[in-house]
C-alpha cells in the first residue's frame, strides 16, 4: 500500500523518488600479460631442443668447455712440431739457450780431484775420463764418466760431485784378497774373485794365499772357506790347486791332500782334527785322498815306502 503525505495545502504528493548512489564504472581487470604479448618468435625446432637438454649434462660441458680445447692445443703443438720452419726455429732457440746456461762461469769445471786410489788407479782414471778442461758441466755427461770410472777392474764403485769449478770422482777400490795362476799369467782377485789387477811376478804379493788352475776365480768362496780352515797350516801352505774346475787340491811343500768335490771344507776340517790329535801332516805321508767320503786313503812318501819294504822283508825272510 502507497504511503500517501500530504503537504500544507493539503495535497497529495506523489512521495519522493528514492536516491540511488550514483554507479561508478567499473575498471576492466588487467589482463595477463601472457595472453596480449603476440608472441614473434617461432618455436624451437627438434634439434635446438634435443641441444638445450645434452647442454644440461654436466660431461657435455665438461666435453665443450674443457677437453675440446685442450685437444685443440695438443692438435696445433703437434702441427708445429711437423713444421720444419718452427721446429727449426725452436731448436735454435733452444741450443742458443743450453749455450748461454753452460758459458756461465758457475757450471765450469776447472780441474779433477781424485782423494782416494794408487797413483796408478788415479793416471788410469784421468786417462779415461779424457777431460779437456775446462769444459761445461753440461758437456761432461757424468753418467757416462761414472761408467767408465766404474769399468775399471779395480774400481768397486764411483760417485761424482761437482763442487766450486772441481769434478770430485770418489771410487771404492777392489782390495786384492787372493792371487790366482793361470795359463802363466799372474792376477790379482778381490773377495768376490774379479780381477783387480796383473801382477808380474808372484812375489808381489806374497802375503795373499795363492789359487793355481783353469777356472779358479769361479770357485773363490769355496777357496777363502778353505784357507780359513787351514789357517793353523798357514805357515807351510803353498796354495790351492783347481783339478778339472770342479775340485780342489790341497798343496804342502812334501805333501798333498786331495779334496772331494763336495763339502770340501768337511772333509778338511776332519783331517786339521787328526793333526791336532795324531799330527798326521807331520808323518810320512806324500798324498791323503778324501775324495772317497767313505774311506780315507793315505799314500807313503818314497823314504816310507822303502822302509816298509824293508821291514816286511825282514819280516817275510825275503825281500818284498
């Protein structure tokens, strides 16, 4: 039902229209950014892609960024090494250096010192080292020095050492333990059984125990044990005797004890046990023959022999 107001002049007014607020328009909400941009560029073909994704594997980049350029060093080194103009170039360049290096008044040797050897070892070691001083250390070539050094019969051993414009050769020398005889040639052998040197004449060295034979010099720790065990004999020993480089032959001034050819000092060492007790290196015994490991035979000297003929002849009745 119409509400009806009525003014002063008793009218009916139609009522007042209703206030309405004013209607504001609405702003278009921004749209994405995504749907207006047109995109101009085309999409990635199969291989940009499939090179994007083996561009993410980490032994891709690893290929690219390091192993491709180390090759193409290598590649280009190689080439010019198979040039003939930069290889020459380079090996000048190289000498020219090695010359200035080796001119330096640091790397000059001078003279050569040799502290220890026999006059003659020291004149055979500067004869074959050849020096023409002064020279380089760079031209000298040490290692080969020290092998001819080394080369020499009596030398064990040599090191050398370059110290302020001297070339130090310090050598350990061969020392003569055994004088060997062979073939009329008389040689001087160190403890191992090499030869340190050619003497003339046996009495050179007199004082070392003497090897006689074909072969000796093979059988050296086999003679030095022998010798140790004829030591308290030492006196009246004349040497040892190599028999078909295979045994040995124990020689005295009026007597000889032939040896086995296995465990040789053994059977030595029974018979220096019946000098002690019989002194049976003092009979009349020319030859002891231990070859036989089983049974020792004994040989009587001429003298012995005639005796015993006589004796048995007297025994007998008759002569033997």
């Amino acid at each position: 039902m119409r509400m009806m107001i009525a003014d002063r002049q008793d009218r009916v007014l139609p009522p007042p229209p209703r206030q309405q607020a004013p209607r504001t328009k609405a702003k278009p909400e921004p749209r994405s950014t995504a749907l207006v941009k047109i995109r101009s560029e085309t999409a990635p073909s199969k291989f940009s892609y499939r090179m994007e994704r083996l561009w993410l594997t980490s032994w891709f980049r690893n290929l690219v960024q390091i192993w491709m350029p180390i090759l193409a060093l290598v590649l280009g080194l190689f080439g010019a090494y198979l040039s003939p103009a930069v290889n020459g170039w380079v090996s000048e360049q190289a000498q020219a250096l090695r010359n200035a290096v080796a001119a330096r008044p640091e790397l000059r040797i001078e003279r050569v010192s040799i502290p220890v050897g026999s006059p003659d070892l020291q004149r055979q070691i500067l004869g074959i080292m050849d020096l023409a001083l002064p020279v380089s250390l760079l031209d000298a070539d040490l290692a080969r020095l020290r092998g001819l050094v080394e080369g020499l019969s009596a030398v064990k051993s040599a090191s050398l050492r370059f110290e302020g414009g001297v070339l130090e050769v310090v050598i350990v020398e061969r020392m003569p333990a055994l004088v060997w005889r062979n073939l009329n040639r008389i040689y001087l052998l160190d403890e191992n059984g090499v030869k340190v040197a050619e003497v003339p004449r046996r009495q050179v060295r007199s004082d070392l125990p003497l090897l006689v034979g074909e072969g000796a010099d093979r059988a050296v720790l086999e003679a030095r044990e022998i010798f140790s065990v004829l030591e308290p004999e030492s006196e009246r020993l004349l040497g040892l005797l190599r028999m078909g480089e295979r045994r040995w032959d124990v020689v005295f001034p009026n007597k000889i004890i032939m040896l086995p050819a296995v465990n040789a000092a053994d059977a030595l060492r029974g018979i220096m046990m019946d000098q002690q007790e019989r002194r049976i290196l003092d009979l009349d015994i020319s030859v002891i023959d231990l070859r036989d490991p089983n049974r020792r035979i004994l040989r009587l000297n001429s003298e012995a022999l005639d005796q015993l003929r006589r004796a048995r002849g007297l025994m007998d009745g008759e002569p033997v």
